[in-house]
C-alpha cells in the first residue's frame, strides 16, 4: 500500500489522477492526528488502518474517500 502520512492538496489531486479507479482514501490517526491517504484500489480502510496501526472501528462504506470534482 502506497500511503502517504499528511500529504499536500497536490500530492492528493496526483494520486487521484493516477488511481485506477480515480480516487484516495484518507483516514486520521485519532492518536496523533497524522492524516494518511492512499490510491484506493490498494486496500480498504480496515486493511489501510491495519498496515498503518491505526485504531479503526468503523463500519464498512463509512471512511472518507475523496476524488477530483470534475463539475
């Protein structure tokens, strides 16, 4: 998984951009307050908290997932 802890907005549009499926998923660690994202066809945000050590215990479809508007 291809994480980065505390990205930049272009850093974010980038991995977007080269996402097959256009698009990142961004969890907080509630610990430290570091924000990660990653392409989101590299894993779910349970398996993206288990790879970091991140606490997660939300219910599946209930993580931030963000994509470029193109509206």
């Amino acid at each position: 998984m291809d994480a980065i802890r505390n990205s930049t907005p272009d850093q974010i549009r980038a991995m977007i951009r080269d996402s097959a499926h256009g698009a990142v998923r961004r969890l907080t660690d509630p610990r430290t307050g570091d924000v990660y994202c990653w392409p989101a066809e590299q894993a779910t945000h349970a398996v993206g908290a288990a790879e970091l050590c991140i606490p997660y215990d939300r219910p599946p479809g209930a993580g931030d997932v963000l994509t470029l508007d193109n509206g």
